[in-house]
C-alpha cells in the first residue's frame, strides 16, 4: 500500500521504564518506520509513541508493539488518572502525504481483526473506522473504563471484533483511524481558573462552539496559571489560528492576554503553513511554496 | 557529495517563451533535479529557475543549463530594467537538508572553473564563494552592467577565473554560494510611496538597518498601494517576524495599517516554522516537531 501512515498507540504503562523503553525498540525495530516522539506520564501511568513511515511497515509495527505490550503490561494491577480500557488503549492511525482515510480505515480493520484472533481481546472500531454513530467518539466508547468494561459487553458493548469477554490482563482495545490531532495549549497571563474554564465551554464543540475542538481549561502551579488545554482534532475544519482568535479575544474581553502557546507532541506541517500564512497574510501558504516540502517522501 | 542543494539561475532572456520552456527542460532532463519554480519578467527580460536536488545533479544541472543558455542567448542584442553582466547573469548554490555551506562554495568553484575553460567566459565569484570582501556583495560586481565591464575587466573586475576578454555573447557570469533568500513584499493599507520609501531605508542594511536584509519602496497600481518590498539574505540573522514586526510598528506610527503579505517564490520550511512558532508564541518550533519533516530525503 502506498503512502506514509501515522500511529499514534496509547500505552497503558507510564511508570516502569525499562518496560517502555522495550516497547519503543518494538517499534524501532520494524524496517521503515521512524518513532517520531515517545511522551510517558506517570502519573497517568501511561505512554504515547508516534511513529510513522509506508503504510505496510507501520501496519506491522502497531502489530508487534501490541503483541510486546500485552506480554508485559497487565491491567489487573494498572492504576492512573486517565481513562482506559486496555493494556494497548487507543491505537489510531492517520494518513499522511500519499496515504487517504480509507487506507487507514483498511489497516484499522485489519490490525483489529488480527488482534482479536491472535490475543482473544474484545476489539472496538472508533472515528473514522467507527462502525457505528455511537462508537465515533473516544470518550462514549472508554466511559466504563477496564473496570466497569465487562458489564456491558454483552448490552452497549458488543465489540466490533473479538470475545464478547474481558481479557483478564490485556482488557479491551480501540482502533481506529482519524485525522491529524493537534494538542496544543495557550496560557494566560491570569490565575483564573474560571476565565480558562468559560473560554473552553464557549469554543469546544460538545457545548456548541468550534467543531472537532475539545477543549477544557485547567490550573497551572508554580507560577499559578490558568491554562485553555485544547485537542483540535480537524485543522482543515478548525484551525490554529482560528482557535487562537477565539481564545484570545475572549481573554481579551476579560482584560487578560496571553502568556504563551504549548503544542503537544507533533504538528502536521500543513497546520504549521496555515498558521504562518495567516501570520504574514498571506491568504495561504501552500506546501509547494516550501522549498523542503518538495522533498518529503 | 550527500545533502540536497538548491540553485537559482538568473538567465537574461525573459520574452521569448519557447527558448525559457527549453531551458527549463534541460533542467528537468537531469535525473536526481526537480523544477520548483519558475518566473519570467518581459519587463526585466529575464528568467529565474529554481531547481533542487542531490548535490552532484543540481551540479550537472547547472552547467548543463549554462551551455543550452549560451547557445540561444546572446547580449548584443539583450535590453531589460534589471542590471545583467551575462546570458547566464547570477548562479547561486544554496544548501539545504544535509548539505553545508562548503558544499556549496566548492560546487560554486568548480562550476565557474569548467565554465571559464569551456566557454572562455570571464567568472566572478560572490556571496558565500567569493575571493575577496569587495565581491561579496552583487551589486557592487554588478554595477558596470554587461556594456561598461569590458573596461574594467583588467583593473576592478579581474575575472576569479576565464579571460579578461568579455564574451561577445555570453557576457560574464556571476557564481556563489549563499544561505536561501526569501523575497517578501509587505503591502500597505495606503498610497503613500514615501512612507514605504521611508521604511524600507530605517530597515536595511545598507543604511544601517536590520543584517541581511534589502528593502525598497514601491507604487503598485490599480488601486494605488504603498508597498515594502524586501530580500531577507539569511533569514536566521533576520528572521520574516523580525521584518514584520520593524515594519508594522512603523506603519502603524504614521496611522497606516498593513493590507497583505507576499512571498515571491519559495521559502525555506525553517523559515515558516519561525513564523508560525512566533504567532502562536512557541518561543520556536524546531523541525523534528513537524511530522512530515521527518520524511524529507
């Protein structure tokens, strides 16, 4: 298959770091694929890779980083502050220069597929690759969370592939396929929780505001700092500088400017050319405008 | 020689599009060289390519197209706005990924010693790959034009490399090596020619301005607008926000706001990156955050 893919699997171990670092090698070792960026939080107790190259090496990869983790990672014993289903909690894949949405929603199916004979794991389609309305969203389809997960694989959970039975240690598995995500936070020049909080109700798509924008606005210590933290999870629907109007005219309003932007992880570089188009006013600025872009694979 | 290398001939012949088209063809005709741009000015009579590629093919290319050039373009007959010394008038080598500025001195060398043997055509060395301080700037090797050279070429202008005899043809040929230019016009929300003026002279180099960067005002018609329109010779000495910001503020001095930005040809991906970095306040946003600029060659 043609076309660079993104994976972007979610490891539900952020603490035990020999064990991740086994898992990266996992990764590494695949001919063809770069990890990108790897972010571990202990506190969540869970793990981030990114890793990208042909659609083929990448299939393999999220494949052999799934066997290697449900060896080592049991859910029986996994605490953390974020929501999770599994041992492997979330892998999406996304298409990059070359690749289209269907591809990934192809390889999705079939990872999914795969897993599901090789481990006995209930597997669920989301975003794109979502098999139903109800499962397009992360969050509607983790809300039982391993825990509470085997109650309702039988009512509301009918996986998509796999035992209709929670695996004792590997729990269940979402797969899915989806645009670039954004992760990118701006901070105030304000301690006001409640202004952050206002400004991500009024722009986040769930209360009526900017779509494929989640958005939620928290505290920051050590200087105190309220924080808008956004995914935006469609830049060619919302983008960069659209949401930064919108948060910065809100702060604005309030009398408060902003601090500083933090972006997460990585950033497509067509949402970094919008946002130095938007910038320079230039209208646009497209990737055949940058010398180096001529030379992406 | 690894690493990619940029170059951007400027040919004299900016009329006849039949002979440009065949130029650009003996570009294309190199394996390893893409065409990524390409501009024509009747006005100027004058052409600009811009191809890229592995070092060792953008070095067959150029010579490839100084040869086709000297067939089919001859000064005696050339007139245009834009000063000239040659058919073949500037070759800039620019280094890109993987590539250094030696590289591109030493291809720079080369070229203008097989160029000089092969078509007895005096060489001037500039920029990065000039001999001594006087002939770094363009401008000043420049400045006796096509016509007056003759007269100096055995007192100030003694060839790098070739003869001391103008080509009756060919004229000369300038050949260096330099970091990427950006070409970057900022357009007014007014008419006023001499506030444009002004700016440009506050922010240039050469009358003691911001390093690296030419500026100069004009009038574009219909609608009459003031415009500031620069070169930016190595944008991480003075980066487009930089420019932006010394101009902005200036305009906004004299009640006058900016209408638009225009970028003339390609920038450099670190260059954009500066710019969207700096509007969503990174502090920078270095390449290796960019998911695809893990993927140029």
């Amino acid at each position: 298959m043609p076309g660079i893919v993104e994976c972007v699997p979610n490891i539900s171990e952020g603490r035990r770091l020999d064990v991740i670092e086994g898992l990266a090698k996992v990764v590494v070792a695949t001919p063809g694929v770069r990890l990108l960026d790897r972010t571990s939080d202990p506190d969540h107790n869970r793990s981030v890779f990114t890793f990208a190259g042909e659609a083929d090496a990448v299939e393999s990869a999220a494949l052999a980083l799934i066997d290697a983790t449900y060896k080592v990672v049991d859910m029986r014993g996994h605490k953390g502050e974020h929501p999770r289903l599994g041992a492997v909690d979330v892998v999406p894949f996304v298409p990059l220069a070359g690749a289209t949405m269907a591809d990934c929603v192809a390889i999705a199916h079939r990872v999914g597929r795969v897993v599901a004979a090789r481990h006995q794991v209930p597997v669920f389609f989301y975003a794109k690759a979502a098999t139903r309305p109800e499962r397009i969203r992360l969050p509607d389809i983790r809300k039982p969370e391993y825990e509470g997960l085997a109650a309702f694989l039988e009512t509301t959970h009918v996986p998509d592939a796999g035992p209709r039975t929670l695996h004792p240690s590997a729990g269940a598995i979402v797969i899915g396929a989806r645009p670039p995500l954004i992760a990118f936070n701006i901070e105030l020049d304000s301690s006001d929780l409640k202004l952050a909080q206002r400004i991500a109700r009024e722009i986040r798509e769930s209360s009526g505001g900017l779509p494929g924008v989640q958005a939620k606005g928290f505290m920051l210590s050590d200087p105190p700092r309220a924080q808008v933290s956004m995914n935006l999870l469609d830049h060619t629907v919302t983008s960069l500088p659209q949401v930064w109007r919108e948060v910065e005219s809100r702060a604005l309003s309030a009398g408060v400017r902003i601090l500083r932007g933090e972006l997460i992880g990585l950033i497509p570089l067509d949402a970094a050319l919008a946002a130095a188009g938007n910038a320079l006013l230039l209208g646009s600025l497209p990737r055949d405008r940058v010398i180096e872009a001529h030379f992406i694979e």
